[in-house]
C-alpha cells in the first residue's frame, strides 16, 4: 500500500488507465468490424456459411467401372477427407506453415511477434509468415478481401487490409469451435491452389506428379507445400532450381521441429524433382467428345431439374458426381484403335495423292476420272470459324477479309507426329487442315442402351467438330438391312427368298451395281447383303416402297428425316453414326428399341442421389424377324463372298462368336462406313473426309471394308483379348452366339419361292396412298 502510496502512483494509475483503453477499444473495435457499425467495415459471412462452408467444387464424371473420366470445372478441385492426407503432407504443412497448429486456438500470438520481430530486424524472409493454417483457411474460405466485404473503408489501403486481417481472427476463432484440427488441416489444402488450373490437394497430386495424396512421398509433399507460399513463383515446371530451393526449405523446416532426423533430411534433400506433370482441362483425358454431349446433356437435365425442385444446382461449382454408361477400358480400346488405322489410312491418302500429283479435293471429271474441285477453296474458307471472324470485323468487304486471310501468322497446327509450331496463312491451315481425313466411331450394349466407347474424331484439341453426333453423312450400303426388314416383315420375301440379280428401273431410277455389271446369278436375300448387290435393294424397295421403308428406319431408331424417296434404298439419306448404331442394336436386342443412356446416376456432393435412369425399351419388330435380320448380316462375315470376311480370315473375330455386320460406301467413294454386332456390343465407324469431295478416288482404297472396317477389327480385338471384359462365362463382352427365339430353324439358308426379273412368283402389295413403280 505504502508502494502506491509514492512517487509511482500516478505512472501506474495511467498504465492501467491507458491499458483499459487500448482493451475498450480493441474490443469496441472487434464489435463494431463484427457488426459493421455505419456499413463502415463491411459484412461478415452468416453462422451458417461458417458452419457450412461453402467452395467451387468441380462435378465428376464416372465411368461404368469406375474410374474418373473427367470434371467440369472453373476451379478443378476435388475434396478429400484427412485419412486421404499422405502423413507426409500433414507433417511438411505444420512445419512449414504453422508449427504450432495443434496449440493455439485460430490465433498464434507468438507468430504475430515473430513476424513483428522479423520486420523490424529485416528478417521477414526466414521467419515464416504471422497468418496461422485457419487464418488462412478463413481467407481462402470465405475471401475476406474481397467486394463482398468491403465496407466505406475499404478502398483506403492500408486500413483495408487490417479490417481484414480483423475479419479473419474473428472466423479464425469461430472455425476453430466449429471444427476439429484435422477437418481444419483438410478443409485448407482442399482449397488452396496450386497454379497450373489445380485447385486443392487432390488434383495437384495428379497434376504434378499423377498420384493420389495418400500415395505421395516425402520430396513429392514438400514440393507440394512448399508452392503454397507462391504457385507462380515456385512453379515446378518453368523454375525447377527454384522449386528445388523451396522443397528443401521445407525439408529443413521438418527437420527443425522433428519431423525429419539429419539424415533422413540430408537424404532428401539430393532427390531430384521427379515431375510427372499433366494438366487436366477439357481438352485432355479420355472421351473428350463424350463430355461436350454429356455437357449439353446435363445443362438441358440441370435446368429441368431445378426448375421442377426448386433447386440451384451449378455443373460447374456443386461437385455433382455424374455415373457415365462409358467403360474406360473399352474408351480406351477405343481411342487407340481409331488412333492405329487413322495413322495408317492418312499415310496412305497422303500417298495416294502424291502419285496423282494434286490436292485431295476433288470432282469427276468428263473422261471418268477425277479433276481438282476448283469450288472447294472458296468453300471451306467459308465454312471455317476465322472467316465468321473476320465477317464480323469487316462486314461484306470480300478483299479485306481475304488479305487477312492470306497474311502468314506464327501457329501450333495438328500433326499426327504432335503438334508443331509454323509460319502459316489462315487461308493454308484450312487447306492443311482439310487434308486430314476423320472418324467417327460408337460403341453401344444393345441390351440396356449404354454407350460403351465414344470417338467423335481423331484429335478434340484441334478437331472439335462431333463425327458421332453432329456429322450427318449417307451411310451408303449400311442402310440396306432396313429394307431388306421391311420387306421380309411386310410378307413379300422370306430369308429364303431368292432374287436374280438384273436391272430393275423404278420409273426413269435405274441404279447399278458396284461392279457396274450385273451376273444375272439367283441370290437368297443372305447372298444379296452379303455382296452388298444393288439390284436386290431396288427390287426390294419396288416391292415394299419408300414410305414403308422410313416408318420402318425410324421404328428401329433413326431421328433424322428421311426423304421417302426409292434412291435411299441405297443409303442416300443424311444420318448420324449414333443413330445407325442404335438403330443396329434394335436387331441385336430382339426387335426391341432401346433409347441410348449416357448416365445411370447423377449424385450431389454428399452423396444423396438426384436422379437415376432405368433402361427404357420398347418393341418394334419380333425376336424372330430380329433373328432373321442378324442370320442375313452374318453373312457379310462368314460366307466366302462377304464384304466383311477379312474380320474372320484376317482378324481372328468369328471364332465361337456370332458376327453381323454391313459395309457402306458412296458415291465416289466419299463416305467409307462399317457397322458390327456381336450378342453384346454394337458398334459403327465412319471414315471421310469434312468436305464431301477429299476422299479416296478408287474402289480398292476408299471403299468401306478398307476404310473403316479395320477400326472395328483392331477394337474387338482388344476386348477380346481383355480377361475381365471378355474372358470368361461372366465377362459382359465374352464371345457367344446370337440368341435364337424358340421354334424357329437353325439353318435359314434353305431354298424357297424364287423371284425372276417379272416377279412371275411373288406380286408386291399396294397400298392406297402409295404407288410403287416397276
């Protein structure tokens, strides 16, 4: 008391007095930042969002097998739990960012003092930074320094930055009572970035190195928290010395607090980077044409579905989890095999070309040969997206938007030997680009509609253009088995049936033959697909009649319209791949169409799930005349005749295993089709060129069994030779026989009512509303 009572009275009186009011008003301040006294500090996120926070999460699209296809994103992040975490990540984060995570409780008050310490004495450099991993987490969370937090002091610097510093203790605590350390720790490296369009732990694992967090090392997780301090400026990739010096920092900052003996360090620290660097975006990964579809696809779904549920789901931000019908292994069969024949069938158009010493756009000359288009030029620039461009920029001036497309630029332009940098005019990579001739390939289960494998070109980056779904082509020869089912379903001919191959007209329509002759030979309707003979299909259609055969293609699944004209008896509408092949599957599935599925399932974040989607059939033609269709189509593989015979001789396919199949192609050899079925998997490709005139100019090279066949052939190959896919009585995709419904024969092949050139045996029915012409 005495001590109170002397001459430090007063100074202890004012310490106390000044402590009160630096505490008041750090506390008045705390309130009024906490409840933005005058809008002047601006809001705080709600209890809620603390509780529940929220963060872009990239939605996942899962295969049949499961594995990840692919994710839409603009932030390409995908959480994890703490059990995820290699232990290697959790030591390397505390050393390196907070050593005393486990102790505090949001704010480290001995950190704050280092790095005050450090500033003053200009050693803010080694001293770590003052934030602790839940400041942080608040940061990154809920973007405390953003405009949606600004108050009317936000735009002044300085006290910008300590409001949200202010903001972050204040969520730092809040956090730190809602959450337990390891949630804290998971939730931050799933937020953080990583640079190179890698968002959270997840898929910077797989970005840089191609793993899992839970399978990274020790040199691989120092790498990894080491770039959190700057992504940029530690970037592996361009700054490898640099990313070096900072991996082993870390290492160092391990084996100061424990985590790491001498040893242990100094044998880590001489292991070099070891990247295995991919970046995943749209361009990459398998089934690049797949996800655009299946993105238009659940855009069209997302809308109907919030809109009927009062939901807001984001593709892009809500982590939906997408359950594909895609297998990856058969996509992968898949894209390597359109990868091998393409390789093979450009080499040889390059070099069919080089002997004829011109460009591969052409039209039939007046002699029967073939000339340079002298049209195709003008053509394709129009239809390329830089002359829209420049449409838009210089309106109808012709002269301008040419100059600009004959000016030499720098480029990265598609080779099947990578990508190479050249000096190129616009006008030129149209040319280039319209050397290279494309595919299309799908691949469906008959049984439920689920699309198996899905190559809509050779190359997405440089080729976006869908040949599966968007390209609508004449499928040539492959559209005879829907006149031959009309025929043989409407009565008029049998299996049996036997048809002399001679010229039929159909009014002034006289077609001929590929051979440009006929033989005059008496074929069953198996013979006549087999040969793929043109007579047969016309006198088909005269009997049957065009209107018959468009009900009957668009019964069994074809969408587009079709002109009820007699010439598409030889295949002259425009249709999708996609559509061919689900219409082939109502054949392989018992004259029952099913609709094509692209998804099973479709799962929120949490797991609930949104939606399911059952197989949905319906049937149009009986199992007996579906079994008749596939008993004449195998004859394209197994008679002696057939234009798809190699896949038995050469390929190895049709041992102990039913195969029906159809060749096409068209007019000059533009379009070179083939479509497959087995009991199980029905499969088209299509090969051709953007433009209808770039394409092969004799039968030998350009016809469907050369051009397109081959693709099919490598492909079953590869299933076949996959033991969970094909190699034993469970396998999905094992080879087997057709399933023959009860009652019917064996062996269709048998003699039966002829027709001669004057149907003397057979006389075809005429409706009321349609006339056939003989």
């Amino acid at each position: 008391m005495a001590f109170l009572n002397g001459k430090y009275r007063k100074p202890i009186i004012r310490f106390w007095q000044l402590a009160a009011v630096i505490i008041g008003s750090a506390v008045l301040y705390l309130v009024a930042v906490y409840f933005n006294f005058f809008w002047l500090f601006g809001g705080m996120p709600e209890l809620k969002a603390i509780e529940n926070p929220e963060s872009q999460v990239a939605s996942e699209i899962i295969s049949a097998d499961g594995q990840t296809l692919s994710k839409y994103f603009i932030e390409n992040r995908t959480p994890v739990e703490f059990d995820q975490l290699s232990p290697n990540l959790v030591k390397a984060l505390i050393a390196t960012e907070d050593a005393r995570f486990v102790k505090h409780s949001g704010i480290d008050p001995r950190s704050m003092f280092r790095v005050f310490k450090g500033l003053v004495s200009s050693e803010q450099a080694t001293t770590g930074g003052g934030s602790t991993i839940t400041q942080q987490l608040a940061k990154n969370l809920f973007q405390t320094r953003s405009d949606k937090y600004k108050g009317s002091l936000g735009d002044l610097p300085i006290i910008k930055t300590v409001i949200a510093k202010t903001k972050e203790w204040i969520l730092s605590v809040r956090l730190e009572r809602n959450y337990t350390k390891q949630e804290i720790m998971t939730m931050y490296l799933n937020t953080v970035s990583f640079g190179n369009n890698a968002d959270g732990i997840k898929t910077a694992a797989k970005t840089y190195f191609k793993k899992e967090p839970w399978n990274l090392d020790l040199p691989e997780a120092a790498l990894l928290v080491g770039m959190l301090q700057n992504p940029s400026r530690f970037n592996p990739r361009l700054f490898k010395e640099r990313a070096l010096e900072r991996r082993n920092v870390v290492l160092g900052q391990m084996m100061k607090y424990g985590f790491l003996t001498v040893e242990e360090y100094a044998q880590n620290k001489l292991k070099p980077l070891a990247l295995n660097f991919y970046i995943e975006n749209h361009n990459t990964g398998p089934a690049p044409y797949f996800r655009e579809v299946l993105r238009d696809w659940m855009k069209s779904w997302l809308t109907q579905y919030n809109q009927e549920n009062g939901t807001d789901y984001d593709l892009y931000r809500d982590g939906l989890r997408i359950y594909t019908t895609i297998d990856s292994r058969m996509q992968n069969y898949a894209e390597q095999a359109a990868d091998q024949h393409m390789r093979d069938q450009q080499t040889k158009f390059f070099n069919h070309f080089k002997e004829l010493k011109m460009n591969p756009w052409v039209v039939k000359g007046t002699n029967g040969g073939y000339a340079p288009d002298p049209y195709f030029e003008k053509r394709a620039v129009r239809r390329s997206w830089r002359y829209r461009e420049l449409k838009k920029v210089y309106g109808e001036d012709e002269v301008k938007i040419w100059q600009e497309l004959r000016k030499p630029i720098k480029m990265k332009v598609f080779s099947w030997q990578g990508d190479r940098d050249t000096i190129m005019s616009p006008l030129d990579s149209i040319k280039y680009y319209n050397k290279f001739l494309r595919i299309g390939m799908v691949s469906m289960d008959p049984r439920n509609g689920d699309v198996k494998a899905w190559v809509g070109g050779i190359n997405f980056k440089h080729f976006k253009y869908d040949q599966v779904y968007q390209g609508k082509r004449q499928p040539g020869s492959t559209f005879k088995p829907f006149v031959y089912c009309s025929a043989i379903n409407e009565s008029f001919v049998t299996p049996c049936t036997t048809i002399r191959d001679a010229q039929v007209c159909i009014g002034d329509w006289c077609p001929k033959n590929s051979t440009g002759s006929f033989s005059g030979q008496e074929l069953t309707l198996r013979q006549a697909l087999a040969k793929s003979v043109n007579s047969i299909s016309a006198r088909l259609m005269s009997m049957v009649g065009p209107k018959k055969v468009v009900e009957y293609a668009h019964k069994l699944g074809i969408k587009s319209p079709i002109p009820a004209e007699v010439t598409i008896c030889l295949g002259t509408p425009n249709v999708s791949v996609f559509e061919m092949v689900n219409a082939y599957s109502t054949f392989a599935n018992g004259g029952k169409h099913v609709q094509p599925r692209f998804v099973t399932r479709i799962e929120n974040k949490e797991g609930q799930v949104l939606a399911e989607f059952p197989v949905d059939e319906k049937e149009v033609i009986s199992p007996s005349m579906a079994y008749q269709m596939l008993f004449i189509m195998r004859g394209a593989v197994e008679d002696p005749w057939g234009t798809a015979q190699r896949l038995r001789t050469q390929y190895g396919l049709s041992e102990n295993n039913d195969i029906a199949a159809k060749t096409g192609t068209t007019s000059d050899y533009t379009d070179g089709w083939f479509m497959g079925m087995t009991p199980n998997l029905v499969t088209g490709v299509w090969v051709g060129g953007e433009d209808n005139h770039v394409h092969f100019t004799t039968m030998a090279l350009g016809q469907g069994a050369r051009i397109a066949m081959p693709a099919w052939g490598l492909y079953m190959q590869k299933i076949y030779a996959d033991p969970d896919l094909a190699g034993n009585e469970r396998s999905p995709y094992r080879r087997e026989r057709f399933y023959k419904p009860d009652g019917m024969e064996t062996n269709l092949g048998c003699g039966g009512p002829k027709l001669d050139t004057l149907n003397t045996y057979m006389r075809p029915r005429v409706t009321d509303d349609e006339s056939i012409l003989f």
